[in-house]
C-alpha cells in the first residue's frame, strides 16, 4: 500500500467535530486524513448555516466549566487565520422563575462567577425591548454569550487543518471500517490504513459504529429552522444589541425554544424550537412534521410581537440525541484506538475546539483533559456484539 493510503489518523466526518478533531491532530503533528460523504460544504448533515449560539449558560457545571477554555480556542482560530467568527450580543435566558430549569441556569451563571445582568419586570422593557416577560417568568443575560458564524467557521477549521499539511478526501463515503492494530478504512473510493480512527459521522454514527460491533442508543430528528420578519426592520437587530435568547419552558412547550437577533439574513430573526420529529439522515425531507412550527407562531404571537409570526424562511438541520442529551465520547470499549464523538444533541457546535482537542487526546491515547465521566458509553449499557 502506497504511503497516501497509510496515515497515524483517520477522522471520518467532516461536521464540526471531526473537522476540529482532524485539526487537532495535525497541529499535534499527526499524518491525518479527514473523510467526508459529500462534497464540502454541503447543508445535509448537523454543522450548516450561518449561525449558532455559543454561551456559557448551562444547567451543568461540566459544559460552563469547559467553554471556559473553549471561548480561548475559538479566539486562537480566528487569530490564527485572521478571521472574524464571534460576535458577542450576551444570551437572555427566560423561563418560570420557580421552575428548575430556570433556576439551575441561573445558579450555574452565579456559582461559576459568568459576567451576568439580573432583570426584573421593572427594568425588563428597558433593557430588551420588542420582547414580552410571560407572567411569572424571570430574566437573566449571560453577558459572554453571542453568535459563531458557523458555515465560517468550518471553511476555516478545515483550511487551517490543510495549511499543516492535513489531508481531506470529500465525496468518498466510508462503507466499511476493519478493526485491528491498525485499522482499515474502505471508502467509495479506496481503501486506507491507520494507528487510530476517529468516528465523528453526526446523524450517521450508528451506521459506522455498526461496522464495529457498537450501537448507541441515539435518536436523529429533522429541525426546521424558522427565520421571522421584523414587521420594522431593526427592530431586533444585532446593531440594536438585540441579544440571542433562550426561553426553558413556557404556556406553548416544556422544550426550550431560542432564538438569535436578525443579522445573516436582513430583516429576519432565526427563532427555532429545541426538538424535532425522527428521521432518516438519508431521508431528511421526507419528515414533513410542523407542528414545531404551530409552537413557534403561538409564542411569537404572544411575546415576540415586533415579528410577523408565520416563517418566512424554513431551512433543514438535524440533531442527533442521547436519552440525557448529553454528548459522547470515548474509546472504543472493544478497540481503544477507534474513538467517536456522538450524539451532541442540538447543543455541539460551540464545543468544536474542546471536542476536537478531546477526541484528539483519546486517539493518541492520552489522559484527556476534562472528567469525560458525563460523556462516557458506560451510562447507556452500550449494546455491543456477543461475536466481538
Ligand atoms: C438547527 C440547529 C441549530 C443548532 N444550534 C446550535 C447552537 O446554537 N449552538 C450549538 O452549540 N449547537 C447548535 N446546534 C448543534 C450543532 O450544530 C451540532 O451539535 C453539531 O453541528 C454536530 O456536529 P457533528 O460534526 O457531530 O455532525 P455533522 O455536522 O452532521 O457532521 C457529520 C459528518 O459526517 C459525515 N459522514 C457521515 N457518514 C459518513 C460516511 N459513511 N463517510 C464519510 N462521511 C460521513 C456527514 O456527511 C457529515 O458531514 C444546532 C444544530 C441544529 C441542527
């Protein structure tokens, strides 16, 4: 086998996580190889469009704890390649102020000391204007919070990862996956070898774990990801300092709904629905569900009411979900050096940097650098072959 087929790594999947994971190890000077099932970019799997949150409000420690580190990494690329990808506007959490959600991302902003702003119903209007604060409910602003220009950011983690001499093979899918010492990897296209493989494969990760042994409990769902016009233009505008938002619960759902200020597409604000009906990655639009966007119209028409509340624009996305929607990574349980990052649950993308460098760590067989206790299989009593 030539040489060109043989590499220290090979990251199949070129979303987010395996794009960051590949880079990783090519700044760890490892011979990489980055596989990808369609041409780059492309809109079908988990990582497409222009924007997502990043912030540092969460129910847990574990996820602030690490986006300490993680904003570090996102401000290291855009220095590296000279390239804008955050914008900061701070996240406005809303929900029940008794209920446990609510309280749990508040305590999570306080007890880890996140630059933070509490509104009351008195100053609320002054603050967030175009907004109304359902009876009842409270309103916190992470104020480290804002957007990653996502479709950017991918261009740009996969440049960097070919300027250290990384290589990508798009349209190639992967059909076959042979454990060993070194593994071998069969794409559509050739057949390559590697010390380790990391499995970053999104809605499809079931399908190359299979060629392990290994199945995780994850659920594909399709989004639809809804932009709304400002019936006057600006009004929730990033220039305004329309901040993102996350409501926890409200009267419509007990799923989050959020949303973020209107910017990559003029005049209209990307307000989406925090779950989504099953799917086939390979059918996505065919899953003709909208009743996220019934939802959706309801609690634009009751608290958002600067916006006309039909969509005018639905794109597609998918998430992959865990029952705990936490992520997972880790090794292998059969073969230590085949490593996934899977089922990130609607909620990865700001992670990329860290996951990357996890992922990254557990391939060369590294201590990583975070307790991946919340993230391990373990919790689910992967099911895994007799035969293996
Ligand atoms: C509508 C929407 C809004 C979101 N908002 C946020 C947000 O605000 N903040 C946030 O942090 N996160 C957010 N997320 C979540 C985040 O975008 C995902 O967690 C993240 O993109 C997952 O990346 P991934 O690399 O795991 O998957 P993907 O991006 O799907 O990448 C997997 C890749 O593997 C490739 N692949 C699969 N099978 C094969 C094969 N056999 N051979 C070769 N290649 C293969 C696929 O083609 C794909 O390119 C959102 C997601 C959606 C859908």
């Amino acid at each position: 086998m030539s040489t060109e087929r043989e590499y220290e790594c090979i990251v199949i999947g070129a979303g987010v996580q395996g794009s960051f994971t590949a880079y990783q190890l090519a700044q760890r000077n490892k011979k990489t190889l980055l596989l990808e099932q369609f041409v780059l970019p492309h809109s079908r799997g988990s990582s497409h469009g222009q924007t997502r949150i990043i912030r540092k409000a969460y129910e847990q420690d574990f996820y602030t704890h690490i986006m300490e580190e993680c904003y570090e990494l996102w401000a290291q690329l855009e220095r590296e390649a000279g390239v804008k990808l955050y914008r900061q506007t701070g996240l406005l959490v809303m929900g029940p102020e008794n209920s446990q959600s609510y309280q749990l991302f508040k305590d999570t902003l306080q007890r880890n000391k996140v630059p933070m702003v509490i509104l009351n119903r008195d100053n609320f209007s002054q603050h967030i204007p175009h907004v109304n604060l359902a009876e009842g409910d409270g309103a916190v602003v992470d104020i480290t919070a804002g957007v990653l220009y996502a479709d950017r950011a991918l261009k740009t983690v996969q440049g960097q990862f070919q300027k250290l001499g990384g290589v990508i093979r798009d349209k190639e899918k992967v059909t076959d996956i042979k454990p060993g010492p070194v593994v071998t990897v069969s794409t559509s296209a050739g057949v390559y070898r590697a010390k380790s493989v990391v499995i970053t494969a999104g809605p499809w990760a079931n399908r190359l774990l299979a060629h392990t042994g290994l199945q995780l409990p994850l659920k594909v769902v399709k989004i639809n990801v809804c932009y709304w016009r400002e019936k006057v233009p600006g009004s929730y505008n990033v220039k305004q300092r329309f901040p993102c938002f996350l409501l926890t619960e409200g009267k419509e759902s007990k799923m989050h709904i959020y949303g973020l200020p209107s910017n990559e597409y003029p005049g209209l604000v990307k307000i989406c629905y925090h779950a989504g009906a099953e799917t086939d990655p390979d059918q996505r639009d065919r899953q003709t569900d909208r009743s996220d966007i019934d939802i959706l119209q309801r609690y634009i028409g009751r608290c958002l009411p600067g916006l006309i509340p039909e969509p005018a624009v639905v794109e597609s996305c998918m998430y992959t979900l865990t029952p705990d929607h936490h992520f997972v990574l880790d090794c292998h349980p059969v073969y230590s050096n085949i490593v996934f990052g899977a089922g990130f649950s609607g909620h990865g993308f700001k992670f990329g940097p860290i996951i990357g460098k996890l992922l990254c760590e557990l391939s060369l067989g590294e201590v990583p650098s975070y307790d991946l206790s919340p993230f391990r299989i373990r919790r689910f009593q992967a099911k895994t072959k007799s035969a293996l």
